[in-house]
C-alpha cells in the first residue's frame, strides 16, 4: 500500500508486525471498519456481516435473562446445527437400500471410531423436537405470537411442522421392524388426507365415471412413499427428504425467522 | 443509524429519523437536509390509464380478446397511452411486460406440474397384484403362509366357511384393518396377532374379536384358473361389514 504508517523504531517487532499485518489488503477486506468498541463501529460490525444481520442490533435486557426465553429458541438452533453436522458424517456410512441400510446401522457402532455418532443424532433429534415444542410453549406464554409477530409466529408454525416431518423421516432410515411399521403406521394416515388420500374425504367425488382419479397407485401416501407399502421407493424418498429436502427448506426458513425477530424490535419483552 | 424498525426501542434514538424528514419540508434551513434538494412537488395526478389488455391478463383469452378489441376500436387511444420513450414494435412495452409474465408464469406453472409429476414412476417394482397359487390338493386344511411373505395372502381352506357355509378356499390380505401393520399367524391359538397393536383376528374366519382393529380382514377375490390353478387377485377386495363376502368371488367352493 502506498501510504504506510511511520513506524515508530521504538515499538516492538509484534506491535510492528500488528500494525502491518492490520494495513494489509487482505485484512482490511475481511475487516471492514475498526473495532465493536463503540456504538458506531458494533452498528456497523452487525451490518456488514450476513450472520450477524439477521440478529438485532441491541436487544432488551429482558431478551437475555433465561427465565424469560428459556434459552429454547438458541438451543433448538443449536441441536440444528448437531443434527446437521453429525447427520452429514453419518451419511459416509450409510447406503439408503434395503441390502444395506440396517447391517451399515448395525455396523456402525463397532466398524467406525466413535460409532457413538449416531446416538448423538438420535438423541439430538429427540431433544430437538422436545425444545422445539417448549419453544413454542414460552413464546405462547409471553404472548409473543401477538401483532406484530403474529408472521413469525405462523414462520415457527412451519418450522415445527418440518421438524416433526424430520424426525419422521429420520425413523425410518435404520430400516429395523420398528422403523419400518412405524412408517406403515403412520403413512397411513396419509391415506385420510382430503381430496389426495384415496380413503379421505372428497376423494371418491373425484371419478371419471366408473374410473376413480385418486387411488391407491397415484394418491398423496404413494407419492410419499414411492410405492403401494413401505419398501425400497420409501426408503429412498425418506433419505433424500430427510437428508436434503427438508433440511434445505428448515434452513430458509430459520433465516427468515431469525430476521423477523429483528425486524419487530427484537426478542419480545415482558408486556 | 441503519433503517432499523424498532418499535419496542427507546423512542428518542430512532424518533426523529420521521421526524426530521417532515421537519425538512417545514424548516429548509436544516442545517443536515439542506444538501438534499427538497423534491419537486408533484405534478398533479394524471386520470388512471386504461388498463384494459394492458396488464399481465394480456396472456389470458379475455385479454387478448380486449387487446384485439382496442388497436380496432381506438388506435389513437392506444398510441396516447404510450410512454414517450416507450418504441416497442407491435404492443405496448406494458403489454409485452404483461405477454413476458405470462410466458413466466405459465412455464412456471408446467414446471411445477411437472415435478409433480415426476413423483409417480410409470413402472413399479412391487409383487403383481394377481398370481397363480398352485393347485387346490396342494393344501390342506387351515391357514396355509407360502405366499406370506412374497404376495400378502394367506390361503385358508376351511370344511365350513362362516358366510358361505362351505367347503373350500378364502384368501385373507395380511394387513391388518387398524393401522396397516402384518399380523402373525399363531396356529396353537388359532388366530392372526397383529404384533403393532394387539389386535386378534380368528384364523377360520378372518373376523376380529381382540384389541383396536375395527373390522375383519379383507378377502381377495380367488377363483380357480383354466389351468385349475387357484388364482389370488389382489386388486378386487371383500369387506365382511359391507355383505360382500357373500359374493361367489369372495370363496372358492370346492
């Protein structure tokens, strides 16, 4: 860079190398403004970073006390982001057919190092779906699903959706008998499902005379599962769904939740 | 300050961000907005243009019918409501903006029936829905399970069925009426034990009479081939509660 600054001969190497090292094109690049020791500088730390926008600016002190959010919100993101990471290693083991899914389960626990890895995502989900729910138990308690949070509320209404559809999804996967009945169990209900389920209500409206349009080959619990029963189609679907889709879709959904509570002033406080 | 909206704030920080602004227009001596030229009033609102044909329902029957309507009807109108630097051949450039959006809208909409569709594969590879069982003097009396485990049937040869009041063949599906799980033939007890649930259903008959299922196993239609093979198909159901086990189809009388 053209204008350096006078080095002082008396300072130390360190300081000196500091102060080079803080100049150079590279730092500056990254580091867009001076030091979060004033107002103006934290303002422009939270702005000119896209992690660090979603959050306010400043929150009330309220927003930070445990026995007001109960932290729920923060860990359920934070088991998000164990599910994700433990779920992305366990995916180098794990082969979604029915030749392999249950023995690669099975041997992972003693074939891998720390094997434990999918305890941890078993156990994470568990606890993922039992903070999500008390998640949205504090933010009913403190009223703020109320104006103007009532969009963000409905956002989390999505999100909790999409975590049960996770961790339903996730069930199936080690391809034991109480996988696979749960899924036989609960995919069923999909027939009921109005106009779509070939057993719902509306559906049999749905014919071309004697022809029905919605049956058991073309209804919303096929397209779920790939096939007429669980089998190797659900497996597949399950995985790609549990592994990418829904992930993806949660994921977005959490940016525009964390960014909503931004844009209507922050974490609620006590009314 | 960014163009943070802090309604919970304190009021004084963010306040006068509107303020100022209305402040500006009363007071042009502020010392902050003096830079900023105040804008120039605004002209007086022009009468709304006709919008007809004009809008992205150009791409729709109606509205190409309006469209067709108007350069016949009123061409001077037409070319009056053109932008000044508006030189787009043909059609208004609001008119080829509304034909673009509907191009858009409708690949967008072909794109998404097409992934829709894309979830129902045309070949499935699940056990046909209609097989061949073999010949009737291949069983014998009972609840017979070769076919369990590949095609979902269990075969039941019975001296005195409970609707027909025969000799002969039912084939039951193994999915059980609660939930859809497969029940385990226990033949010491006589009966099928869904293990998901507990519900019992007896193996002469098929009919429930232990824990949650609502109603008695399904028959599949059996019918003897030309061949006199038993032929299973699946695809044609009997429900006791609906009287359709009294159907011929329903039970091989031998």
């Amino acid at each position: 860079m053209a204008e350096t600054k006078t080095i002082d001969p008396q300072e130390s190497a360190p300081v000196r190398f500091w102060n080079w090292l803080t100049e150079t094109q590279i730092w500056t690049s990254v580091f867009r403004h001076g030091r979060p020791n004033s107002d103006r500088n934290r303002v422009l730390v939270m702005l000119s970073n896209v992690f660090l926008h979603l959050h306010p600016v400043r929150i009330r002190k309220s927003g930070v006390k445990l026995r007001y959010t109960w932290c729920m919100g923060g860990l359920s993101f934070f088991l998000f982001l164990v599910l994700t990471f433990t779920g992305l290693l366990l995916m180098f083991y794990y082969r979604p057919t029915l030749e392999y899914a249950y023995t690669d389960i099975v041997a992972l626990r003693e074939h891998v190092p720390l094997g434990i890895m999918r305890e941890m995502h078993r156990w994470g989900a568990h606890a993922m779906v039992i903070t999500v729910w008390l998640h949205m138990f504090r933010v009913f308690m403190t009223g703020s699903y109320k104006p103007p949070r009532e969009f963000n509320w409905s956002v989390g209404v999505i999100m909790l959706v999409l975590t049960l559809l996770l961790s339903f999804t996730g069930y199936l996967l080690p391809w034991d008998q109480l996988a696979i009945w749960a899924i036989t169990v609960g995919s069923n209900m999909a027939r009921a499902t109005p106009f779509l389920g070939h057993e719902g209500p509306g559906a049999a409206l749905l014919r071309l005379g004697d022809v029905p349009l919605i049956h058991a080959y073309d209804d919303a619990r096929f397209a779920l599962l790939g096939g007429s029963f669980v089998g190797e189609g659900a497996l597949l679907r399950f995985y790609v769904l549990h592994c990418v889709g829904l992930p993806l879709g949660i994921a977005v959904l959490m940016a525009v939740h964390f960014w909503r509570v931004r844009k209507d002033g922050g974490i609620s406080g006590p009314l | 300050m960014a163009d943070e909206k802090t309604p919970d704030a304190p009021a004084p920080k963010t306040a006068p961000q509107t303020g100022e602004a209305t402040k500006a227009v009363a007071q042009p001596a502020a010392a902050a907005h003096a830079a900023r030229p105040a804008p120039a009033p605004r002209p007086p609102a022009a009468p709304l243009p006709d919008l007809a044909g004009k809008t992205t329902s150009a791409a729709s029957a109606g509205g190409a019918a309006a469209k067709a309507a108007t350069p016949a009807a009123k061409p001077a109108a037409a070319a009056a409501t053109r932008d000044p630097d508006d030189t787009s051949p043909l059609l208004t450039r609001r008119a080829w903006m509304g034909v673009a959006w509907g191009a858009f809208s409708a690949a967008s909409a072909a794109a998404l029936a097409a992934t829709g569709r894309f979830m129902f594969p045309n070949v499935l590879n699940e056990p046909p829905q209609q097989f061949k069982a073999g010949f009737p003097t291949e069983y014998g009396m009972g609840v017979d399970e070769r076919w369990k485990e590949k095609f979902g049937v269990w075969i039941v040869r019975t001296p005195n069925d409970l609707v027909q009041r025969s000799n002969g063949f039912f084939a039951l599906l193994v999915t059980c009426t609660h939930l859809g799980c497969t029940p385990n033939y226990l033949s010491a007890e006589g009966k099928f034990k869904c293990p998901c649930h507990g519900s019992g259903f007896r193996a002469e008959s098929g009919i429930n009479f232990e824990g949650p299922a609502p109603r008695p196993l399904e028959r599949a239609r059996i019918v003897l081939a030309d061949d006199g093979q038993l032929l299973i198909d699946k695809a044609r159901k009997f429900q006791y509660e609906l009287g359709q086990w009294t159907d011929p189809e329903a039970f091989l009388k031998i």
